[in-house]
C-alpha cells in the first residue's frame, strides 16, 4: 500500500506533530513583512464570489458544493453543504468587503475559518471536454477568514469585520474531525509564503516531517541506500524527478503530487501545497509500483507556484520485503 496509503493515519500524524509545534498558524507571529509594492493582487476574489452566486442561480446545470471548518488550533468542526451554499454566498457578498495591501501572516489568529466552493457544469461528459471546456465548467474558490480579514488563494485580502460564525449559522450544524491535514490548506499556504516571502517560523522542519511518517513501532524511515533521486526538469509548475536503483532489490514508489521542501538558513522547511493544486484533484497518489534492480524512472509530479529559491522534492520508496522506508532529496533551484 505504501507510505502513503492510509491518508487518515497520516494526516492525523501530521496534525498531532504540527500542533505540538504550533505551525498550522501562529496566532500574532512578530515576524511581519511590509507590503510589497510590487506585489499586485488578481483583486478577483469578489468577481468570483457574485460568478458563483450567478451559477446558483443558474437553475440545475451546475452542481454546487462547499464546506467550511472552524479550526482553533487544537480541533476542527466541519460541515459540507450543498444547497445551502446559496444562502451562504448571498450572506458573505452582503458583506461590506474592501480589498486592502496592508496584511501579513502576523495578523491570522485562530479561530480560523477555511472556505472552500466549487460549482460544476454535471450536464457535459468531462471526458470530452477540451481544456477550456473544463475550465469553464468548474468554477472554484478556496479562501480562508481571521481576525476580520478574508485571505484567498490567489493573494487577495478583503477586509471583512464581520462575525463569521453567525454568518455560518446557515450551513447548520458542524460536526468534530478526529484528523485533518494542514499541508493543503489556504492558511497554511499564506502563514508561510506571502508576497514571495517565507516565514519558516510557520513551517515544519524537515526533521519533523519525517517523525511524522513513523506511523507505528514497527516502522522507519531513513536515506536512501542503493537508490537516489535526482532533479530532471520544471516546467509550468511541474517538476521531474529520476529515480534510479542501482541495488539488486526492488523499490515500490508511487505517483503524486511533489513533496517540496525550501532551504532558509540552511535549514529544510516543508512547503505547504499550493491550493490551487486541489481544485479538481484533492488527493492524487499511485502506491506500490515495482522499479527493479537496473532500472530508472521518471516522475513527473504537479509542484505549484514557487518563487525564486533553494528548493527540494522528497521522494520516499518502500523496499520490498523489508517493510521499512527510505527517502532522498532531489535538489533544484528556482
């Protein structure tokens, strides 16, 4: 099955080791950025939320869906809604709502809420959809609310001093996750890149991320031994990693979105997912490919946005017969 393939387990893992370390958010982190005057958001953000609104609106053709948790730092109530994104939407664009430049990851204090909506267009065969047919039959929208701001993927920041929870109050009632993941959320995301800056105080170590793949006793995970991984290519926002096994076992790897780690100081810091990433595909992982003795393979794997920096794809491989696992770093630069 892999590493990865018990995603409860390991998100459960993730959260349980970054809750200890306080990264998910750092509520009044002193480290703050002036804004950048040559940063110029998409300012889409309300274009986007009337288009979704218009859709609903739109009779049957689309297909609505949302969801919003409420996470203080320690716990996360959700509820998923379908219908009821209507009434949300209205209430959020009822709002007043003022684009602003002067925000940083300083200012995200819990309890954070973080929005996701989607509308589908279920009439056409995706299958046979061009490229631009299925952008125009999906429309999302992920974005995160704090301490009276609205922060969306695309970098835009709306002021919005409102009480969110009341404004949620149409949604119903929220039910308690056992587990969740931080690495691909939108607050996640800004607390550690804004304006092409990192916070590494926002973000995990690499030596932490590791103890969070121990998910029992039983198991390990160390450097690669017989095998490497190295650094082809980047292009769009994908990068392509070789593995070669130059040992007589065989690997098990898998295919999925790339595990990216920064270098600050020296330092590996995990990069959390680009949101934009999980618009259409929210998990994306094939476990449990054999790569024999001699042989070599290419990876090609969605990364996101990264700006100029040191960077790192951590690839992890299982040996057969061992049941334990090992990683290598692929390192490029951007």
């Amino acid at each position: 099955m892999g590493i990865w393939g018990n995603k409860n387990r390991l998100c459960a893992a993730v959260l349980s080791a970054s809750l200890l370390l306080g990264i998910a958010v750092v509520p009044g982190c002193k480290k703050k950025a002036a804004p950048d005057p040559k940063y110029v958001s998409n300012h889409d953000s309300l274009d986007k939320l009337n288009e979704l609104k218009m859709r609903t609106e739109a009779g049957v053709k689309y297909s609505l869906h949302g969801g919003v948790s409420k996470i203080d730092g320690k716990t996360e109530e959700y509820n998923s809604f379908e219908y009821e994104m209507k009434e949300f939407v209205n209430a959020l664009l009822e709002v007043d709502m003022e684009y602003v430049d002067d925000w940083d990851p300083g200012k995200l204090t819990y309890p954070v809420y973080e929005i996701s909506l989607r509308t589908y267009d279920s009439t056409i065969d995706e299958s046979k959809m061009t490229a631009d047919q299925k952008k125009e039959a999906n429309l999302a929208f992920g974005f995160c609310w704090s301490n009276g701001y609205l922060i969306a993927a695309s970098g835009d920041v709306l002021e919005c001093d409102t009480d969110f929870e009341k404004l949620c109050e149409c949604l119903g009632e929220r039910f308690e996750l056992d587990n969740y993941g931080i690495n691909m959320r939108v607050y996640s995301r800004v607390s550690a890149l804004w304006h092409d800056k990192w916070y590494p105080e926002n973000m995990m170590p690499l030596e932490d991320y590791l103890k969070t793949k121990i998910l029992n006793d039983s198991m390990t995970i160390t450097e690669a031994e017989g095998w490497n991984a190295e650094f082809k290519s980047m292009d769009s926002e994908r990068i392509t990693v070789t593995i070669n096994n130059v040992s007589a076992s065989m690997l098990l790897y898998g295919e999925k979105d790339a595990t990216v780690f920064t270098k600050i100081d020296g330092e590996w810091y995990l990069v959390p997912k680009d949101p934009s990433l999980t618009e259409r595909i929210l998990y994306y992982s094939t476990d449990g490919l054999p790569l024999f003795g001699g042989e070599s393979v290419d990876l090609d794997m969605r990364c996101g946005y990264l700006p100029k920096g040191d960077y790192a794809a951590l690839v992890d491989l299982s040996v057969e017969g061992t049941g334990h696992f090992q990683y290598d770093l692929a390192e490029f630069t951007v």
